[in-house]
C-alpha cells in the first residue's frame, strides 16, 4: 500500500507488473528544461500532476508548450500547499475519458474477488461525483478482455 500513495510510485509499480499505463514522464519534474522536452515528446495536451495526494489538487491541463511553465509552477506550489510535497509528473492529457473502476476484497489467505465495475467518469474538477454501477457505456467485449463478465 506505500507504493500506491505516492502516483509516481504506483506508476512503476503498474509498469513492473505490465499493467498499462498512459504515456508520460514518470518521475519527479526538477529541470524545467527537461520537463518542457518530455512534454514536447509526449505532445499536447498534457496534465502535470502531483505525486502525493488526490482531490485533483495539484493539477493542470496544459494545451501548449507557451503555457506549460506557469502551469507546472502553479502546479507545484498547489502540491506543496495540499500534500506538503512538489512532486509533480506529466503524462498525456486525454479528452473525454472514461473513468472505470473495479472494486477487488482480499484477505490474508489469498482469496480475492471483485465487485465488478463501476463507472467514475461524472466528475467535477477531477473529484468524482456520481458512480454509477455496473456502468452502461462499457462494451461487453471489454469487460471480458478483462474477464469482469458476470456469471451466467
């Protein structure tokens, strides 16, 4: 669980383990000119995040390269007001998302389950507002890629 309260963490931690992640620079952003080349290579528009914490505190959307560096500033001052940290991170902004989740209970002798999922995509500044379960946009071939099909 350490390694999940820290995103930069957690994003490793997914990619160790093969899980696919969006594109973006996964560590501390330090050098400005180093972060404006990733968010280049990446390419706009991006989100610059903080590492610690949640509530969408520490957060910018940045759709150009002239906005970039106020947003990472603000981004980071906002992160270190929040969460006592100015981790921040990029990865590719994408429109419109959905937010799907899958709720999973485990307990100390290995036995896990699901509880299958939930659509988290009505949002208000990056909190979640409404879940709505099992989710009605998902497609069938989907949730089975993932094997999250109920059973017949």
């Amino acid at each position: 669980m350490e390694n999940v309260g820290d995103k930069i963490a957690a994003k490793r931690l997914a990619q160790r383990v093969e899980v696919p992640i969006i594109e973006g620079k996964i560590s501390s952003l330090e050098d400005p000119a180093e972060a404006i080349a990733a968010a280049n290579q990446i390419g706009f528009p991006i989100i610059v995040k903080a590492a610690a914490g949640g509530g969408g505190r520490g957060m910018r959307v940045v759709r150009s390269a002239e906005d970039f560096t106020a947003a990472l500033e603000t981004a980071k001052r906002e992160a270190k007001t929040a969460f006592g940290d100015d981790t921040v991170f990029i990865e590719k902004f994408i429109e419109n998302p959905k937010h799907i989740e899958v709720q999973l209970l485990g307990d100390h002798h290995g036995n896990l389950v699901h509880l299958f999922e939930r659509d988290c995509s009505v949002q208000r500044r990056y909190q979640k507002v409404v879940e709505i379960a099992p989710s009605l946009t998902i497609i069938p071939a989907t949730l089975k890629k993932f094997m999250i099909m109920p059973s017949a």
